[in-house]
C-alpha cells in the first residue's frame, strides 16, 4: 500500500513539473513575440530563476541598449554620446558613440568654440592632416607668414583654345579632407571602414586618399579615418550625404 502512495506521489509531482515547464515555456514564446523591454521584466520577475532566465537577461540588457542608443542620436549631443558610453562602454553602439564624440572634437575650432552653422569646421592645432602614409603623423603646416607666394599663373593667351574639361564622374584634387570616424581598435579597423565606404559609395569616394591619423588622448590611443584631396564642394557633399544615413562626417579644411 505504501509503495503505491509513493508512486502516486511521484507521478503527480512529475505532473506538476511537466506542466509547469510547459507553462514556462507558453510564457517565454510570448516573451519573445512581444520582445519589449516590459515583456522581459515581466517573465523575469515572474520566473527568477527559470529556464529561459539567462536568455531572458541578455536579451533584455540589448533592449536597453538599443533604447539608450536611439535617445543619444535624438538628441544628438556631445553629453548624451557620453551619457550613452558611461552607462554602456562595452554596448552594442559604444564604438560609434565614441566616433561622433571624436567628431563633435574636431568641429570645435582652436579657440574651443563651435564653428559657424554652414561653415566647414577647422583642424585643431596640431592636428595631422596631411596626404602622408596611413598611421603616420605628418608635421602641421609652417605659419602663413613664412610662405613664399606661388607665382601668379600667366593669362592665357588670345585665340588659344580652352582647357579641356575634367573626365566626367572625377572630382578634382582640392585641400580639403573629410573625417569619417576615430577608431580605438587600431588603424585596420579604420581602414576596413573606408573600404566598407567605398564599396557603398563608389561615386562618393572617387578620388580621395583614405589617411589614418592616430591621436593620443587620456583614455588611449586614437585613430582618425580620413579621406584626403578634396574640393571644398566635393567635401561638403560628402558629409551631406552621409549625415542623411546617420554616418558621422566632419570637413577638415586648409590642407596645404
């Protein structure tokens, strides 16, 4: 008689088991069809330490990340980027928050104010620029005061034939420079970044010199993306278009 009451007793209590798993596993395939940050706090708080918990936690953690990220780019600002890399440094968005800071730096002129609206944005002192190696510093430009004037080119003679037009689809070579991200991770990430642009914007790129200019600052080395030889016109669509997909794209001008 007792064995039969044991064995009642397990089959009941695997009854219960079973339909509890069951259960569980209703509530975490809703879970993941709602997949909002309130359907995961609920099945977290209802199963603490469920099956489903850890997949649960993680995917709740990239849902906050997610949510933060979109506030920083509403907003837009120096403060909400670093906002977003102190609550998450290791985030899903961490090294883009870190480029648009790097680039939010570079508009800023010597004196530490921002630029004119409309106006391309200066390098700051020090800052190499040049069409020298990738991962290379290259010395700033002497004083203005210390150039010597190029000669004036001599006027085309009457009657001589215009200059031939520039082959189309080609910008000509200017002294202006676009940046299109800092990168921590070192200059391969950064030129893995350009190829991955010029892939995407052919036309966009045509020639440009890609230039990796690495920063020291507090927190590390930095290594900015640069393309090099551009007009000012070139430049300045370059950044428009790449701001209308949320890229970052900083015009840095007077490159000698």
């Amino acid at each position: 008689m007792q064995r039969k009451r044991f064995a009642l007793a397990c089959c009941c209590a695997l009854i219960i088991g079973l339909a509890g798993c069951s259960r569980q596993q209703s509530d975490w395939q809703k879970t993941r069809e709602s997949n909002t940050p309130e359907a995961y706090e609920q099945f977290l708080k209802k199963y603490p330490s469920g099956e489903f918990t850890p997949q649960a936690q993680a995917r709740l953690k990239e849902l906050y990340d997610d949510r933060d990220w979109q506030k920083a780019r509403d907003a837009d600002t120096p403060e909400a980027y670093q906002a977003y890399l102190n609550q998450y440094p290791e985030g899903q968005s961490a090294t883009e928050a870190r480029n648009r800071l790097e680039n939010f730096s570079m508009a800023q002129s010597p004196a530490g104010t921002p630029a004119a609206p409309g106006t391309a944005p200066e390098a700051p002192a020090g800052t190499a620029v040049g069409a020298g190696p990738a991962g290379e510093e290259t010395p700033p430009a002497p004083a203005a005061s210390n150039r010597v004037a190029p000669a004036p080119k001599p006027a085309p003679r009457r009657g001589a034939p215009p200059a031939p037009p520039a082959p189309a689809g080609k910008q000509a070579e200017g002294t202006y420079a676009v940046q299109l991200g800092a990168f921590r991770s070192g200059s391969a990430a950064a030129n893995k970044h350009w190829e991955r642009l010029q892939k995407e914007y052919p036309q966009l790129f045509a020639g440009l010199t890609p230039k990796v200019v690495p920063k020291k600052t507090a927190s590390g080395m930095l290594y900015r993306l640069q393309g090099v030889g551009a007009s000012e016109s070139h430049a300045r669509k370059i950044c428009k278009d790449l701001k209308a997909k949320s890229q970052p794209c900083v015009i840095v001008r007077g490159l000698t």
